[in-house]
C-alpha cells in the first residue's frame, strides 16, 4: 500500500487542514482550541515530521502531533503550555523544534525580545533502554518518538 503524503495549512482562527500532495484535496479539519481574540502565529515541524509546535499572539505554545490510529484514522492531540512570558501580552514570533530521539529541543521567540529553549528529560535508565532497544535494531527502519509519550519534562 502506498503512503499518503500530507501538508498542513494552518489558518490564525485555529483550523488545521491535511492538503493530499497527490491530488490536493483537503482530507481531514483539525480544530485547535484557542481562548478570544487568540490565534495562531507561527509554526515548526520537527524532522520527524509526526511531532509539531505552535505559537499563539497570546504568547502560548501548543505541542502538538498527527498520527494514525489503530483504526487508521488521523488524530490530533495537543498540549498547551501558558504563560511562558508571565503575561499574555506578548505573542510568539518563531519557533524552532529539532528531532526527539528520545532528548530534544525547543526554542521560542517572543515579540518583546525574549527567547526561551526547552530540552526533554529522561532519566538514566528510560535513556538506557532505549539505547539497548535501538542497538538490537541495527540495520531497521529508525525509531521515531512522540512527544506525548516520552515521559521527559517540558
């Protein structure tokens, strides 16, 4: 079976669309939850591309993933960090998400100026079993993670 290839629209009131590549038809609406007068400002794709980050003009970061199921349909899960400049006066300019696998990075950029970076956290023996599990798959298809089910800290 062939693999589908998708892009994400993004529109600022909070609605994702998954565009087909093949035929450019809209294939599935995600509505992201925003508070009034928020939208949407800025978005990056891990290298992974399952795992993706977004800011809002009220300064809050979603992170987010699109994955199948195990009925094969497309899900959205998102969580939502508040607060990150102590206030909701400043908006998010730009983000920058590397790969997780399984310790990675997040790095925002606020319209006052401020940038915040944040990196997961295992703790020794979760980042060792994951090493011993990837050693025995020499030669496989590379491991990718979600964020959500990392069990590292934001």
């Amino acid at each position: 079976m062939k693999q589908k290839r998708f892009k994400i629209v993004g529109h600022l009131n909070g609605y994702l669309k998954l565009v087909s590549t093949e035929n450019l038809k809209v294939e599935k609406v995600f509505k992201v939850s925003l508070l009034d007068d928020e939208q949407l400002t800025v978005a990056a794709f891990s290298p992974s591309v399952m795992n993706f980050v977004m800011g809002t003009s009220l300064g809050a970061v979603l992170l987010c993933s699109i994955k199948i199921d195990g009925q094969g349909n497309l899900t959205f899960k998102s969580s939502r960090l508040n607060e990150l400049t102590k206030t909701l006066e400043h908006g998010v300019t730009g983000i920058q998400i590397s790969d997780f696998d399984p310790i990675g990075t997040i790095t925002v950029a606020f319209d006052n100026g401020k940038i915040l970076t944040w990196q997961s956290a295992l703790k020794a023996e979760q980042f060792e079993k994951i090493m011993e599990t990837q050693k025995f798959k020499k030669g496989k298809k590379r491991q990718v993670y979600d964020l959500s089910e990392i069990g590292g800290s934001v």
